[in-house]
C-alpha cells in the first residue's frame, strides 16, 4: 500500500497584536494559497499565537522539496502580507533569503510522517506557543514509556513491547536510538535536560513504526542571535496498538514547567488550551498548547476536533494559572528567569556585556595579581643575569 505523508511545517510570520495571535488574513491568505496547490491530498491552516500552521497530506514523502517549497513560498506571501499591514515582526521566522532545496536551517519547524493508513487513523497534532521543542519530552516520555499516564503499555498485548525514542542533541546536532523499556533510565537521562536533548521521534518496536514526530528547530542556533523561541508542533498517531487518544490527551492534564514566556527567557507551566483561547496574553504567556484530532481518511484530513475543549482540562488550566501566578511573584530573580546558562542564547548577554566595566577585582585578588606580576619579572630578570 501506498504511504501518505502528514507535513506540518510553522513559522512565525509576524503577529496580531504584537507577539500574541495570527491575524485572520493572514490565515485565510495561506489558505487559498495551499489550496490553490495540486501538490496535496488535503491541508489545514491554523494558527497557535503568533505561528501560522501549514498541516498538508501528500503522495511525496518525508523532505520533499516541492512541499518545502511551497510552504516556503507561502510563508513568503503571507509575511509580504504581514509587513503591508504592518504587522508585528513581519517575516521574523524566516531566516534565509533563498530557497535551497529543503526547509532544514532556514527558521520553519517541520514535523513530518509517512506511514501506511491504517483501518481507522486516529492523530492529534499538537501546537504550542512561547516555549520551545523540549516542552514536548515530558508528555511524549509519559504517554510511550509510563504505564501511569498509558495503562496500554502493560495491559495491551499489541503494546507490551513499548517505544523506541530518537533523541536529538540540538546543540551537537546528532541523535542517539533509546529503546524502552529496557533504556529508560538512559533515556531519562537526557530528556530530562529539555534545552539540549529533544525527542524527534517515537517509534512502536514491534511492529516497527512511527508513532510521533515533533518539530527541533533552534532559531539562536541558526541565526546566532536571539529571534524569538522556537514554538513546536508534535504529530501523535493513536490507538490500535498505540496509547489512546485518552492516554495521549492525559500527560497534558499536568501543566509542567517549560521554557519561554516572556522574552523567550522565563519558565513557565504549559497551559493546554481551546483554539479560541491559544492566544498568549498574561506576561506574553503563559505558554500554551493547543490540540487538533483528526481522522485521516485516504489521506484526507477532514474537519479536525477541538481536543482540549472540554471541562475535564479545567483543573489543569485552574492550576497553571496557579503556577503562573506564583512563578510571577519571583519577578526577574531565577528559577522564574532562566539561568545564566540557559540566557546566553537571548538578549541578556548584550547588557551584561556593557557591565563589564563596573567591575573591580576584589582586594584580594589584586593583591594575587600582584605577585604574580612580581615573580614574573624576578624571572624575566635572572634570565638576563645569565645572559
Ligand atoms: C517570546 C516572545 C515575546 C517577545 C516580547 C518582546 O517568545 O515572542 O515574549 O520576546 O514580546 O518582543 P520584542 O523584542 O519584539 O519587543
Ligand atoms: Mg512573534
Ligand atoms: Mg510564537
């Protein structure tokens, strides 16, 4: 049977108002675009704040440069569109001038999957704003590895054998194969370190297949400066054999902890969201994810469901708020604000830069230099004395 391919591809295009939506325009604009394309099975258009989300099926398979063309191509449009209407960081997303083949490096986040559709193809395609791709480690661990969140993972026959995890080093650019059960604990490892090692995918071990896929872009890391956070994406197939729909949806009831928020630069819960609310507002946040189910059938897409708006995700967006309150309360002082470490790749280093001169080394340390500037020119001047 013929594999389809499920592409989403993001960027940031610029924003309504400021850093917190999508215009409707702009929506509609990239709309008509991809329909007016023969390229494509089906495609949806949304958008999660201030991202605009091309999702698109087709015949062409994973990295196919006509389809990152032609998102490549749209995004173009709709940030021409964007800076007519002056819109906020018109085109900040899209780094690169021209088009070289496929979209990697260039600022759009890409997730894409080509499998066999499956009797019945249940997949929720998730979409966050003002945070970055390792937000998604702690679901994706809890949903493929851990029978508490997935009672799948030991009472279904067709899952017992669990989930192999591709996990990128973003800062290394290279990835590392985990199967778990067996490397749990290696996989815990790093994941639990969200900034530097990123879950790309998630495969079924027995039968082999992909079961999620998220976008791992780094923006700082491409264009060496700080462009804005990352928003991710994460395509998840369910059941039959893989977690439910319900297993799925349950590692978002907890609003975890992630980075971004304001100024890409604060820790903050992830909030899980209507559509009509996945517009970041308090404190440019806080960040937010939001949810489309959808039923392919021969590849098309159909009229997607609004998986987090339902009552049984009050208490969680209850507690992020909770969260959020309390975490504000810290102002500019860590662990609110992310560690030195961590802002090296925002705007901070800039300021700190210009406070350089205002230090004076202690008294101490004078003093050590000192002798060190002493001992050095005894030595300077016994070396001449055997001259
Ligand atoms: C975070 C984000 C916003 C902006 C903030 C300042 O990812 O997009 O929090 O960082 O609104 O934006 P500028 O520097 O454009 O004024
Ligand atoms: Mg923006
Ligand atoms: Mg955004």
């Amino acid at each position: 049977m013929k594999k389809i391919t499920l592409t989403l591809i993001k960027a940031d295009i610029g924003g309504y108002v400021g850093h917190s939506a999508s215009h409707p325009e702009i929506i509609a604009l990239a709309r008509e675009e991809l329909l007016r394309s023969n390229l494509l099975i089906d495609s949806y258009v949304t958008a999660c704040g201030d991202d605009l989300q091309l999702i698109m099926t087709h015949w062409e398979g994973v990295g196919n440069e006509d389809i990152h063309k032609l998102a490549w191509d749209v995004f173009l449009k709709c940030a021409e569109k964007a800076r007519e209407m002056k819109l906020y960081g018109a085109g900040q997303d899209l780094l690169k001038t021209s088009f070289s083949g496929n979209l990697r490096g260039m600022g759009p986040g890409v997730a894409e999957m080509s499998f066999e559709e499956r009797k019945s193809e249940p997949v929720l395609i998730f979409m966050a704003d003002k945070t970055e791709p390792g937000a998604w480690n702690l679901p994706l661990y809890k949903i493929f590895a851990d029978p508490f969140n997935t009672p799948g993972l030991i009472i279904d026959p067709k899952m017992h054998e669990g989930f192999a995890f591709e996990v990128l080093d973003v800062m290394e650019d290279k990835s590392a194969m985990l199967k778990c059960p067996e490397h749990l604990y290696d996989l815990l490892v790093l994941i639990g370190s969200p900034g530097r090692y990123v879950i790309k995918n998630v495969y079924k071990n027995k039968p082999k297949m992909i079961a999620a896929t998220s976008t791992t872009s780094r923006l700082s890391l491409i264009a060496g400066r700080y462009v804005g956070k990352d928003d991710p994406a994460l395509i998840v197939r369910a059941q039959h054999g893989l977690p439910a729909v319900g297993e799925i949806l349950e590692a978002f009831s907890f609003p975890h902890l992630v980075e971004g928020w304001m100024r890409g630069s604060h820790n903050g819960p992830l909030m899980p969201v209507r559509v009509k609310d996945a517009h970041p507002a308090r404190f440019d946040g806080p960040p937010r994810v939001m949810c489309l189910g959808f039923q392919i059938r021969n590849g098309k897409l159909g009229v997607p469901r609004d998986m987090f708006d339902d009552p049984s995700f009050d208490l969680a967006r209850q507690k992020a708020n909770e969260v959020a309150e309390f975490l504000r309360r810290h102002g500019p002082f860590e662990p609110h604000r992310l560690s030195s470490d961590v802002m090296e790749y925002t705007t901070l280093p800039q300021i700190l830069k210009e406070l350089e001169h205002k230090f004076k080394a202690s008294e101490h340390k004078r003093i050590k230099q000192k002798l060190k500037r002493l001992e050095l020119e005894k030595k300077v001047k016994k070396s001449h004395a055997f001259k």
